[in-house]
C-alpha cells in the first residue's frame, strides 16, 4: 500500500479501573512494548521470493494448451481444469506465485505496509485465519469468472485485508484506504489483472472485518464458519460441471 506507516487501526477502549486520566509526569517520554513480530508476513514474504527464485532456474512449470493458445501453469498457480482434477492445494498456493519481479515487488511491497500493520494489529493467528478467507475468496472469484485462465499473485488475498480493515479503521485509516482502493480498481481493469480475483477477495475480507469490529469472542466464532462457507463454495467454483447439485 502507498500511503504512509501512521495508525489505521482503532486503538482498543481504554480499560476501566481505578486510575484516573491526567497530565504525563514530566521527563523523557517511556518508550512502549515492543511491536509483534508479523510472523505470518514474513513466512509469506520468504515463500513468495524463495519460488519465484527457484523458478528462475528449475523447469517446474506445466506446459497446457487450450483455447487460449499454449500456456505455462507454475506449481502453485490457480487454473481451473488442474483444480477440477483435485489439485485443491492450488486455492491457496497461488498467492505464492507471481509472474515477473515487478509482480513481485508490488505485492510484497503491499504486504509489508498492509500486512504488517494488520497482523501486529489484529494478531498472527487471527490473521492466518483472515488470510486462508481471503486467499479462498479470490480464488473463488477467479475460478467462476476465468476458469480456464491461470491465475498467479497474492494481491486478491491483500485486497481481502483491506475489506477486513475498513470496519476497524480510523477515519483517516479509512479515507487512505478508500484512495488506495480506487487505484487498485483502476489498475484491475487492464489486461492480465485478475479483477474478479481482487473483487473475491475484498468481499470475503468484509464480512471478516465486521466481525473483528464486534470483539475479539465474536471474531473467534465467526471465523470458523466463515472459513468453511470460504471451503464450500471454492470447491463449488472448481467444479462447474456439479453446479446445480453440488
């Protein structure tokens, strides 16, 4: 994300107790607890750059061709006749796929200002969760929308988090959010943009934001069952020919 490092999040409701609020004691300001590891962040960022490198030199990738002319599908890249075939894993595993250095370095750019943020802010378990949501959704999306096209990149499941942050934003974190958004929504109308994956990765990320705006027990709850509807109807879209009886 562009903007700069500042606080997005709300900060938690002061707790009630018996000290009273007023002036700081004068003297050098005490520095605060150290700021959480974003350990789901970094295991993204290292998976992410440790493929692209190792497909630079080893020929893993799948030659396929089709009505769009000859292909070449990465390990983990979403497509949707290998998914259809029970290659499930590749849901998820597509957000570890990118198709240039640029790709690259715009999504793991974002995940290092989104993200970062996100996870010290909301934790690392309870990202993780939001994450296999959103990666789910935008892979959903994609599937319905471009079945037969491959689909690389993490930006669907990024865009997912900005869903889940705009319930918990500040108004300033909000109005950032809404800018960067509008870009993105620019940017997902060109060509080789997957606009239907950022789209399912945004309105999966939603109703996971909403959840975290009424607390921490309601999140914990709802997650779990957000994340296997996310299940369902990714198996659903990767399998067209049960639509109707799925």
């Amino acid at each position: 994300m562009s903007s700069r490092p500042r606080r997005i999040l709300d900060a938690p409701s002061s707790a009630s107790g018996g000290e009273a609020t007023g002036a700081q004691p004068p003297g050098p300001p005490v520095p605060g607890p150290p700021q959480p590891r974003p350990w789901v962040c970094y295991a993204l960022i290292a998976c992410a750059v440790s493929l692209f490198l190792a497909e630079q030199v080893l020929p893993i990738s799948q030659v396929v061709r089709s009505e769009h002319g000859r292909m070449q599908i990465p390990p983990l890249g979403l497509y949707g006749p290998f998914v259809q075939a029970g290659q499930y894993w590749r849901l998820l595993g597509a957000v570890l796929e990118h198709g240039s250095p640029l790709h690259l370095l715009f999504n793991m750019s974002v995940v290092v200002t989104l993200g970062f943020t996100l996870e010290r802010g909301i934790g690392s378990l309870r990202f993780f969760g939001l994450s296999l949501v959103t990666a789910l959704g935008a892979s959903t999306f994609s599937l319905i929308f471009d079945f037969d096209v491959p689909t690389v990149g993490a930006s669907g499941m990024i865009l997912g988090w900005a869903g889940a942050m705009l319930p918990v934003a500040t108004r300033e974190g909000r109005r950032d959010l809404f800018i960067w958004l509008a870009q993105v929504a620019v940017l997902s109308l060109l060509p080789f943009v997957s606009w239907a994956g950022h789209l399912g990765g945004f309105l999966f990320g939603l109703p996971c934001g909403l959840a975290l705006r009424m607390g921490r027990q309601v999140y914990a709850r709802a997650l779990p069952i957000l994340l296997f509807l996310s299940v369902v109807v990714a198996l659903y879209a990767a399998h067209p020919e049960r639509r109707g009886g799925f």
